[in-house]
C-alpha cells in the first residue's frame, strides 16, 4: 500500500525489488493459469495487500540442501519454478476478502489465509505486527 504501480516497461535497473517480483509472477505458469491472469488480479486489487511474492516452500532436513533450489536448477532455461504465491495483507479481514477474490479469479489454486498473530508474527520474524498472509499454492 502506497508502493508505486508496477510498469512493465521500466529497465530491470531500475525497478523495485517489488517490481522484479511480479515481473516473476507475470512470467510464471501453474497448473495452466498463467502468470499475466495472476499478475492482472494484483494489480486490479492492489489497495489490498503490501507485498507479494513467488516462490516454492519446501522442508527439508538439517545438513541438506533445500528442494526450493529447483529454481536454481531452472533458471539456464529462463524457468521461474516457484508453486506458491504469497500475499501479505494489513489484517485478516482485508487477507479474508482478497483470498475470495482470488479463489474466484485465479482458480485451481490453493488458498490459505494466515491470520493467527503467532504464526504470521513468527514468519515475518516480528512480534505484534496485526498482518495476514494469503498464501496460495498450485499443484
């Protein structure tokens, strides 16, 4: 909220770390929604949420490396391998309202809102924040 409109247009130099994001999402495909459909829904809504991300989440065990590093493996051949978009809201109420938009919008997805203070708290690696996220993955 209060972030510039992305612009496509603008050299990778001088975009936002915000703009290269969904400049990824723009770029992406999952289960045959394309990433330009998800990217137009974001912006449609933008006075909704703060951030977004793409990105693929993965446990894995200690002393190993991460199954997330399929990007990495990906990326010779310009393939952005990432299965969940994830979208920080300023509450639960404004997280609840955008994941129904985007059940609706980017179908096939699976959508979760997090909401739980602890949990959403823990992750961003702050205490007390009040914020939600909608984390929505494709299989």
């Amino acid at each position: 909220m209060g972030a510039a409109v992305y612009d496509g247009s603008r050299p990778l130099k001088d975009a936002t770390v915000q703009e290269i994001q969904l400049e990824l999402i723009r770029r992406s495909l999952f289960g045959g929604i394309k990433g330009e459909r998800i990217l137009a829904c974001l912006l449609e809504h933008r006075e909704l949420w703060e951030a977004v991300l793409m990105d693929r989440l993965c446990p894995y065990r200690a002393g190993a490396l991460p199954p997330t590093l399929m990007k990495l493996r990906d990326l010779p051949s310009g393939r952005w391998n990432a299965d969940r978009l994830l979208i920080l809201t300023s509450d639960k109420e404004v997280g609840r309202k955008l994941a129904a938009i985007c059940e609706e919008k980017m179908p096939g997805g699976m959508v979760h809102v997090y909401a739980d203070p602890e949990v959403v708290d823990h992750a961003l690696g702050q205490g007390r924040c009040g914020k939600a996220i909608i984390s929505i993955w494709w299989d």
